[in-house]
RNA sequence: CGGGGUGUAGCGUAGCCCGGUAUCGCGCCUGCUUUGGGAGCAGGAGGCCGCAAGUUCGAAUCUUGCCACCCCGACCA
C-alpha cells in the first residue's frame, strides 16, 4: 500500500474513496451499489445513533420497527410520491427457488410469483401510514410521535460511498397531529434538533432552510433541510424534516374524531438522517494525513503510545496504565495501543489516519521527569505537559478542538460564500471558487431548471435567517424578493 | 441507462501493440540489529492474469460475449 493518500486538490473524488477505505470505514460490498460498513466506520454510526436517539426521546418520540417491505399498491396511493420513488424502487416478485433442470445453480421458481409485488421500502410513509390508520381514532390519540432506524433501497444510477449507496441506513420519524399549527411547529422543531447535531456534534456548520418546489420531498407540502458546506465547495444535503400536511392522512384515509365531535384527517410529518452523515463528517473536516473527527462523535478520543526499548514495555506499562485509569475517570475513551509489533512513526499515522482527536505519547523518560508529549489532530500540534492535572488537561484539550473544528469548518464556508447580482459574475463564482453563491430568483420553478441546466447549479435552500432584500433574478431579470442559496451539490 | 477507463498475489502495479506459464513495490512469514514520526539487512511464502467461449502446437497477451469496479453525465438523502 502507498503510503500517502491521494491529495484533496489532486482529486477530492478519488482522495474521498481512498480516505473511506483506508481508515478502514466501509467498502463496496460484492452486491451492486451497496456498501460494507466496517467496524470503526459502524462505531461512528452507533455514536451517532446514541447521540440522536436521546435527542428524539428529549422531544417525545419513541422507537419503532415497521416492515421491510410495502405491497406495491401502497405506493400508488399518494400521486407525488410514487412519481418522487417508482423510478428507483427494488421489487420482490417471487418467494421460491428451485434446482436449475437445466444445470447447476438455482433459479426463480416461476411458479411461486407473488399475486402482489412487494416494494423494498426506499422510505416507509407509506406502511406507515397505513397503521397509523388503525393506530389514530381520536384526538386522544394524537399527537403521535414515532422514529425508526432502519435501513432502506433505493436503486440509483450512481453509487458513491456513505453519499449514495443503493441501501443504506438512516433514522426516519414520522409524526401525526391535529393540527396542522402542530405539524408545522413538529418540522421546525425536528429540523433544529438536527442543526443542533450537525453543529455541536459534528462540528459541521449548516444552513437552516426550505427547499423550493423542485426539490421538495414528494408528496410534502414543506421540506425543510440542513445545508453544508464540503472543503471542494460542494455542498451536501445532510437532513431534511417534511411538513406533509393532509396528504398522507387522505391518501391513506386517517382521519380522528375532533374534541367538538367532527372527523378531521390528521397532519403529518417526516424527517430522516443517515449514513450519509459520515461522508458528510469526512468530507467537512479531513486533510490529507486522514480523518479529523469531532471528540464528540470518535469512537477514540485518546490515543496513548508507549515509548520503549526492547523489554521495558511490560515496566512502562505498568507506569501508564494508572494514568489511562485517570483519563477513563473523565468519560474519555481511550486507547492503550501497546501492540509490540509496530513502531512509534507507524503507530503515530495509523490513528492520524483514523482521525483520533489526541494522542500522547509516553516514554520512561517523560514520566522521569514528570510530563507527557501531547499531539492534537486538528492542528498537528505537539507539546509537552506536566503530569500533574494531565487528565483535566485533556478533557479541556478535547472540547478545545471540538470548538475548533467547528470554526475552522464555519470559516471555511464564510471564505467560500459569496453574493452575486448578475449571471457573468454567478458563472465566474462557479467556476472560480465553488461555494455557496448568494443571489436572486424570480421564484419559478422555469427558472430554476434553467439555471441547473446551464451551469449544473441547484438552489440548496432558502435559508431561514435571510433578511428581506429586493432584488432582479440573475437570469431573467424578473423581480426577486430575497436571495437564496445556491451551490452544486452531492 | 449513455460516454470514457480499469480488472494480473492481501494492496498498488509492469508485461498486452509484436502470443512461449508473469515484473516490481508495499504488506505478510523467519532471523538478527533497531525503536521519541510510517526501520535496516538477509532469507522465504503467496497467482487457475475478472468469467466464459473461440483462434492457435501454445493465450495475461489476439477475437467474441458476459461480469465487476472507477470517473463523467442523467437521477438522488
């Protein structure tokens, strides 16, 4: 194996893939389009999960587990949504195989060909919908707030790792209520409790908007989403929360008996994360030597290394394992790599690679003289500290980098953030400096496929924090009441 | 699904045009010396050259078909 990895301005597409193998986090999987999430890759999405899960729980919401598979007229119900998924649907449409007479292998039986197709579930709005309808009688029965994690296919073109595999695994909620003040409110508020993620966890600045009409989630009234910003100026989708108003409620006849004794269809909401996040997290923070992981969210927060002569490891260890019993005290993770089988240098870049935000390095001589050599991974700075109060060195050390990460990350998408007016200069930004580009649009939905057509650029989102600012549109001219976000994005 | 590319040891590759049973590096194994940033020397193991058929005395190499992966496009969390 090489032993530097392909650099980001070389090629980030190539840099990513290798940087998603070699720190040993997923590969392609010998069935087509789908990944192998290894075990440090796996440790991240736990992580995650934890750190979701009592997120949904602090909000109300409790777990659930529905079917893998949704008959296909399920689908058919809800117009949008089947146009937004048939075209990229796993079908089941036989439960049987049998000996090959012709030769060897097996082949579908065609004789056990199900009366109704089965749909793998890309999203399961639809199954769930339709308990909810034996679940919801009345007001009493609301509001009724739902998640589960699971994993669902979809059968796209193109594949990328962690991006965009054919299978993948995400967290998606789904909520009804009376009104439809309370659905809305149930968007909003689940869309901030993913910025509070992706910003305090992940260290991954984001922007809070609504998607405009062409990228809105079928069936949806409202989709509201997290922008961020990767470093090759791509921007990511990293989570979206869908207010879908009465659609699924009618489409799958869920109505409730009102306080004042009428019967109302109930209002739903949708809002899902997934894997995806971990490419987002390599693609927000890493360098070249390798993953840079938020202290927050990495499976190993501490490194230690003993340095040694040949014998003494046994010794040493005795020294440092009281020390790591310190660090454990604080809620750190740590690991002891004592493996006898590595030297120091190799020791050093395999964790760099993997990201681990601190490691120390601890020699006989440094616990002679009472200290320890600190390296932080975000920075690549080493320095010595005294031994004493070193635990609470490095807990502080941890949160510092956590901030740190996270104003690198935001300073990174400010420099690479720019506002336009006209259509040269909306071009040239393309072009020059991939980023978040500012500017006006007329509204029309024309338009905005106009502008993806010609330079491949999508509006990301209507951020929620613009100020009103009148405007002309960049391509047409028409008139334009505020500026949205646009980029090209995963 | 369209365009382009690549499949040779665990990984990365040379060889292919011009057919003769496979090159080099990393990794792995053994030994010695090393050990504060990816160790050095010596020895060693490991391959039905993506799959199938064809041409040929003989195929990694030529022909045909298939499969997989990567990049670009369309599609998308």
């Amino acid at each position: 194996m090489s032993k530097s990895l392909p650099t980001r301005s070389d090629d980030y597409s190539l840099w990513y893939n290798e940087l998603v193998k070699r720190a040993g986090l997923a590969e392609n999987s010998a069935v087509r389009g789908c990944m192998v999430v290894k075990p440090y890759g796996w440790a991240i999405w736990e992580k995650m999960q934890r750190v979701l899960d009592d997120m949904f729980k602090e909000t109300g919401h409790e777990n659930c587990a529905f079917p893998l598979f949704i008959p296909k007229s399920f689908l058919s119900k809800e117009a949008d949504h089947v146009e937004g998924f048939a075209k990229e649907c796993a079908v089941v449409t036989h439960y049987r195989l049998k000996n090959d007479p012709n030769g060897g292998g097996v082949i579908v039986d065609p004789e056990a060909k199900l009366e109704e197709e089965l749909i793998v579930r890309p999203t399961s709005e639809t199954i769930i919908w339709s308990t909810y309808k034996n679940w919801i009688q009345s007001y009493r029965d609301l509001p009724l707030l739902i998640n589960q994690w699971a994993n669902v296919v979809r059968w796209e073109m193109r594949t990328r790792l962690f991006l965009r595999t054919t299978e993948f695994f995400w967290q998606e909620g789904h909520t009804a209520h009376a009104t439809h003040e309370e659905s809305a409110a149930e968007t909003v508020q689940m869309l901030n409790v993913y910025a509070d993620f992706a910003e305090n966890w992940m260290a991954m600045p984001v922007v809070k908007g609504v998607k405009s009409a062409n990228e809105r989630f079928a069936g949806a009234l409202e989709t509201y989403c997290i922008e961020a910003l990767m470093q090759d100026g791509k921007a990511l989708q990293a989570g979206t929360s869908h207010d879908l108003g009465q659609n699924f409620a009618k489409a799958f006849d869920v109505q409730f008996a009102t306080k004042e004794g009428g019967l109302e269809h109930v209002w739903g909401t949708s809002w899902g994360v997934s894997t995806r996040l971990i490419g987002a997290l390599i693609m927000a923070h890493s360098d070249d030597e390798g993953l840079v992981l938020p202290p927050k969210l990495a499976p190993i927060q501490v490194v230690v290394v003993p340095i040694y002569k040949t014998g003494q490891l046994e010794e040493l260890s005795a020294r440092i394992k009281p020390l790591i019993q310190e660090l454990k005290a604080r809620g750190i993770s740590v690991k002891y790599d004592d493996r006898d089988t590595e030297r120091p240098g190799a020791k050093f870049a395999q964790w760099e690679l993997k990201g681990v935000p601190v490691r120390l390095a601890i020699g006989a001589r440094d616990l002679d003289n009472n200290t320890l050599e600190v390296a932080r991974r975000d920075t690549k700075e080493k320095f010595q500290i005294p031994l004493e109060n070193f635990a609470e060195r490095v807990s502080t050390l941890l949160d510092e980098i956590q901030v740190a990460i996270y104003q690198k990350a935001l300073a990174f998408r400010e420099a690479n953030t720019r506002t336009v007016d006209t259509w040269d200069e909306f071009k040239r930004a393309l072009d020059e400096t991939p980023g978040f580009i500012l500017a006006h649009w007329d509204g029309t939905p024309e338009t905005e496929q106009r502008i993806k057509e010609e330079t491949k650029a999508t509006i990301r989102c209507l951020a929620l924090n613009t100020v009103p600012e009148p405007g002309t549109c960049i391509l047409t001219g028409g008139p334009s009441a505020r500026r949205v976000h646009f980029a090209r994005a995963y």
